[in-house]
C-alpha cells in the first residue's frame, strides 16, 4: 500500500517500504542510465535524491525533455539507502509524475542567488534553502514561545491593532484612513470632539483619528490588572525611518505583561524565554542550524550554546556609560559618535560594543535617564526619578533585542510624569483608572521577534527572516 509521505519522513523506519513524494524539483542530471533529480518538499534544506533508471521508466526520454528546476512532480518508489555521498537514503523511482513544468524563464536556476535579489522575487524566494529554512525556524520559535507562556500560566492576549494611542509616544505611528464615503449611513453621527471643524474629520470611521499599533503594552496592562500573567504575540507597526538591516515597518512582537512584579522579574522572565526557545531549536531544528552555521554564520551554533549555558550579564545604564567612556580613553576604541555622555541615548554602535566586547554574551542594561524613555516607566526611588526601572536587552551581532520595564503604578507620579511628556490625561483616563482602582506594581517587555530570529539563524538582514518585509518603498507581494 503506497503512502504519501514528507521528505522529512525519510529515515530507517521507511526503508524498503513503497512511498509517494511531492515537491519541487531542484536539479536535474540525466546521466543516460540513471537520471538523478534533487527533489524538495519544503522538509529540509537537502532534500531527496531520486534516482530513475531509464530501462525502468516508460517515457524516460519524455520526460527528461519536460523536468527541469522548478518543475512540481509526484514520485512513486521505494526508499533504500544511498551508496553517494551526501545522503543516507534516496528513492528509486518507478514512476515520475509531472505536476507543473517550469521553463527555462523560472529565476532560481541552480546557483547561490544575492539575498538583495531574492527580495525582488519574495513570491519564489521560499523555494531556496536559506529562506526555507529561516521560515522553519522562526515557526519553530513562535511554537516554542507559546510553550514557554503556557508553562508558566499566561493568558495569550489578542490586543487591537487598530488604535488611537501613540504608546511609545514616538509619533511613529501609521495613520488609518478610515473616512467613511459620502451617504455612508453612521457617516452623519454628531462627534464629541471636534474643534478642527473639518469635514473630514466628521466623516472619521471612529470619530477619531486611528492608527496601526505601535505596541499591545497598554492593553496588557489592562488584562494583567486582572488575570494577572499575560502575553501578546502579533504585529506591531512603526513609520520610523527603517532603512537599516535591523528595523521594519511591520515586525511582530512578544509583550508579557506581569502583575505584582519588579524589573528584576521581567529580567528574570526574558532570559528564561529566550533560554527556553534556544533549547528547543537546538533540540527541534538541528539540521536547519547547521546549515546556518555552515553558509550563513560561522560560529552560530557555539554562539548560541554560549547563550544557554551562561547567565545574561547586567549592567546599571550609569555604569555602562562609565565603561563606554573608559573604552574610549584607555582602551583605544572608536566610535563613530565619540563617548556618550550621563543622559544620552546609547547609539547601536555603544550598544554593541556592550555586548559584542564588554561581555561576549547578551546582557541586560538597566536603570536609564527617565527623560530618554518612555511616559509609563517607573521611577527610580532610590535617585530622585533620575533614572527608570527600564531595561532593554542587548545581544551581540544585532543589539537592543527587547525594551522592558517596570510600569509607573502610582496615580499622582504618574500624572505627573504625563504632564512632563505633554500628553493628555483625558485620553489615558482608562489607563489612569488603572492606577486609580486595586493599582498594582507591574511590568513587562517587548520583544522584537525578527530580531530574535536573525539571532538565531544568523541572516544579516531582518528583511530575510519575516516572509514579506515591508520597509520604505515595498509594499509588494
Ligand atoms: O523598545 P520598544 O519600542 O518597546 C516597546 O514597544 C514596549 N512597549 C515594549 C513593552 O515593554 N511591552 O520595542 C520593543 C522591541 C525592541 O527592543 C526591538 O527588538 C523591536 O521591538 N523593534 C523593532 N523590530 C523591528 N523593526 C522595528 N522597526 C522595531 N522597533 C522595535
Ligand atoms: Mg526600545
């Protein structure tokens, strides 16, 4: 009885057995007696080899004239060992069926391809080796993300992404045009507020301006002053300048957000996340990180066996400054922005240095000028609000990996904090009521989820590590 099976399937358990595969065929050698085609299903970065006797097949020379890279084929054959080198079984086909031809037109042609080019082709760049297997990781780490939250009893929290409030208040928001056409009944509502008198404005889907969220942090807040633990994991949107290899428009992100918690605790929980999801892909994703380390990361996989086996280092943001202004002068280092100075925000060049030579690991730094962060951080109360209980992580090759905090809990302070940032109380009035009912110390951490994934794999660019990046100038496919 013949059985469709998964590439992956292939092992001792099926050998000698009758299979069918699917896939799509890589290469191609039609070497008279035999023909050998690299068939791929999306399972692994090698594939399978099928050899085809050509005495054995009807319509061999048919065939061979139709099959080339990019073809979609059905096999039928058995699994035996295979006598080459560079793999342990193969299939020998009795028949080769072809699902889809591809001509000579089809642009991934048996060579390595640019990265730059194959974003130009993201509709068939899954069909090569380094984004197939990015994409199997970065599942793998999204699956073991979730396993981690519900170990630990979280609520898995589905927050807006439609919204109206600038949670980093960094005006990096995408506005949502939401206008409702001419007629539209509810279009005629009267609006509560509306100074600006503008037609449009009347006509606002929401009766006010709407945007993409920046982050689910506030909504979290909200669910954790009641349940406790929750997380979100969902798209988050920035119209920040994001031509770098780090930044993107839409990027997804891990928020926890933990009740009767300090900022030692959300440490406490970010590098136990991490460590949980590196063990997984060590043990789930052996073959696709060897591949990693071979093509695309030499070192990968010490550097995260590194990261499993030592403690996170910590850092107080005052401190950090110290050692930075120390490289400088007695160190001999260079930076592009010189020393920063107490109150300055790190630039990526200090932050990985940080990482990359101060600790040769990923490390916590903690405690920052509260004027360079944002409105809801927790003041210090050993400084005189000089600093915040906010934390963000930094880990070599990539630098800032998650912002943290604790969350400002206290009604007055924060109120008071608000009107420093010029924001508006009226529009916080459900996050300020908050503070004003059963008000608990809280706090959590963002975590950028492609970062996470260019750690892991080791792709320079986070554009190679999301299916579909969207970044200035693309928002095709
Ligand atoms: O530091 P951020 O801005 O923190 C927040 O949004 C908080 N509300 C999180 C929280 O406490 N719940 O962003 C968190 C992380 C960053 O450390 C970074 O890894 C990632 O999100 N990130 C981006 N990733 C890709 N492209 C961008 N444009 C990103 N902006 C932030
Ligand atoms: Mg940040």
């Amino acid at each position: 009885r013949m059985r469709v099976r998964r590439i992956l399937e292939a092992d001792e358990a099926i050998l000698g057995t009758h299979v069918k595969v699917n896939g799509w065929v890589r290469t191609v050698r039609d070497q008279k007696q035999f023909a050998f085609i690299n068939v791929n299903d999306g399972s692994n970065v090698t594939g399978i080899q099928i050899v085809v006797p050509s005495e054995k097949l009807q319509g061999y020379a048919e065939l061979m004239k139709q099959l080339s890279t990019g073809c979609s084929v059905a096999v039928l054959g058995t699994v035996v060992e295979s006598p080459g080198k560079g793999q342990k079984y193969e299939i020998r086909a009795d028949d080769v069926i072809l699902l889809g031809g591809a001509d000579a037109s089809f642009p991934l042609q048996k060579k390595r391809h640019g990265l730059e080019f194959l974003r130009t082709i993201a509709h068939l760049r899954p069909r090569t080796n380094s984004i197939g297997a990015a994409m199997r990781v970065r599942s793998a780490m999204a699956q073991a993300i979730h396993a981690f939250f519900a170990q630990r009893d979280f609520v898995y929290l589905h927050t807006p992404i439609l919204t109206s409030s600038d949670c980093e208040g960094a005006g990096e928001m995408f506005r949502v045009t939401s206008l409702l056409p001419e007629g539209v009944k509810g279009s005629e509502l009267p609006l509560k507020d509306d100074k600006s008198g503008e037609v449009e404005f009347k006509k606002d889907f929401f009766g006010k301006s709407s945007f993409l969220t920046v982050s689910g942090q506030l909504g979290g807040e909200v669910y954790a002053s009641a349940l406790t633990d929750i997380y979100t994991f969902g798209p988050t949107f920035r119209a920040e300048n994001s031509n770098t290899t780090r930044h993107l428009a839409e990027f997804w992100m891990i928020e926890p957000e933990m009740a009767f918690v300090d900022l030692s605790d959300v440490m406490e929980n970010a590098e136990a996340m991490i460590k949980y999801v590196l063990q997984h892909l060590r043990s789930e994703c052996g073959s696709d990180l060897e591949f990693f380390d071979q093509y695309v990361q030499k070192g990968l996989l010490e550097k995260l066996d590194l990261c499993l086996r030592e403690p996170f280092g910590r850092i107080s943001y005052t401190d950090a400054i110290e050692e930075l202004n120390k490289a400088v002068k007695e160190k001999n280092i260079k930076f592009e922005f010189g020393a920063p100075v107490w109150g300055s925000d790190l630039q990526t060049e200090h932050e990985r240095y940080l990482a990359e030579k101060l600790f040769q690991k990923p490390v916590f730094v903690y405690d920052y000028p509260s004027e360079i962060k944002a409105f809801y951080m927790k003041f210090n109360d050993h400084d005189d609000g000089r600093t915040v209980s906010a934390t963000d992580l930094l880990v070599p090759g990539i630098g800032e990996l998650i912002g943290g905090s604790a969350r400002e809990h206290r009604l007055e302070v924060l109120k008071a904090k608000m009107k420093d940032f010029g924001l508006d109380e009226a529009a916080y009035w459900w996050y300020l009521d908050l503070r004003r009912y059963g008000t608990v110390k809280h706090g959590g951490y963002g975590l950028g989820f492609e970062r996470f994934v260019q750690f892991c794999t080791g792709m320079e660019n986070i554009r190679d590590v999301i299916p579909f990046p969207r970044y200035p100038g693309q928002c095709e496919f």
